[in-house]
C-alpha cells in the first residue's frame, strides 16, 4: 500500500491544482505513480515534470530505444508502477516482445538489432558502475552522436531517481499488481 498519497483534489493549493491540471492531460487526465508523490513538493514536481517533458516528449532518442533503457533501468530496480506502464509502451514503440519478457525474466534477450545490443550494454554499465569505459562511450558515440548519448546518460539518471521515489514510497500499481519478482 502506498506509502503517500495523492491529496483530494479540492484540498491542492493553487500551485498543487496548477501542476495537477498541467501533468494530468498528458498523462490519460489522472496523476499516479511518482507524479503523485511528488505533487507534495511543487518545485520538485514541476522540475520532474520538465525533465520528463524533455525527455520523453522532446527527447530525440528513438522511442524504441529510449523504452528499452528505461525498461532496463526499472526492471533492475523492481519498479512495480513503471515497469507496469512501460512494459507495454516499450513494444508500442517497436520493442520485440521477446525482448520484453527475457528482460522481465533477467534473461539477456536476443537482439536482433544491433543497436539495441548496444543500448542494451551501455545502460547495463551505467546502472552497475554509475559511469561508461572509454571503449563503450566511443560505441555509443558511434552510435548515438554526442547528443542522444547525453539523453541516454540522463534518462538512465532519471529513471534510476523514479525507481527510487516509487520504492521509498511503495507506490502501487494501477491494478495492484505487483509484476516484478
């Protein structure tokens, strides 16, 4: 059970009725998640919410690709609400099931593209050492241009901040599920 939660509506300051109305439209009209949470705290709300925006609305990684990474970084985590919604958006956006569920299953999926393989590497390395060896910034380099590397780095950095907010806080899934072991 969730830990906090979303105060009624008719009880949200100005600032909190402002940022719900703001986050609620691109989000299906309901707030849930770590959206939820943070509401409490309107300055960090509104800076989460930014960096979403740019990441997931105005970010120029493939979506295919930027669903993998945060697939990667949540299911390490066991991030029950996330994984809840990403786990459907990821193949949405082109993502083979097969790789979904291997990852779901902590198998090493089989790619059969090759920039997933290299998505795949690079996030795992960012989540375990916190950092990228020199040969393996120069594949996602190769890859990406230094642009996207930075969107990938970062979405790696804000997902890890997601999986913490929705464990701290127990957030529940939608259904009550709890679809990571």
């Amino acid at each position: 059970m969730a830990r906090v939660t979303l105060p009624p509506k008719a009880q949200l300051s100005a600032q909190q009725q402002r940022l719900y109305d703001e986050f609620a439209g691109p989000r299906g009209g309901s707030i849930r998640g770590p959206f939820a949470i943070w509401l409490h705290t309107p300055p960090i709300a509104e800076g989460a919410n930014k960096m979403a925006m740019a990441l997931r609305i105005n970010g120029q990684l493939e979506k295919r690709l930027f669903e993998l990474a945060v697939l990667l970084v949540i299911r390490r985590g066991l991030a029950q609400f996330p994984w809840f919604v990403h786990r459907g958006a990821a193949v949405e956006a082109g993502l083979a099931p097969e790789v979904v569920d291997a990852i779901e299953a902590r198998r090493t999926p089989t790619f059969a593209r090759e920039d997933e393989r290299v998505i795949y590497d690079l996030v795992n390395e960012l989540v375990e050492t916190k950092s990228l060896r020199q040969d393996s910034y120069q594949r996602g380099l190769n890859l990406l241009g230094r642009e996207q590397l930075i969107e990938l780095v970062t979405v790696v950095g804000y997902y890890t901040m997601i999986t913490m907010v929705v464990n701290s806080f127990d957030v529940d899934t939608p259904d009550g599920s709890r679809p990571l072991s």
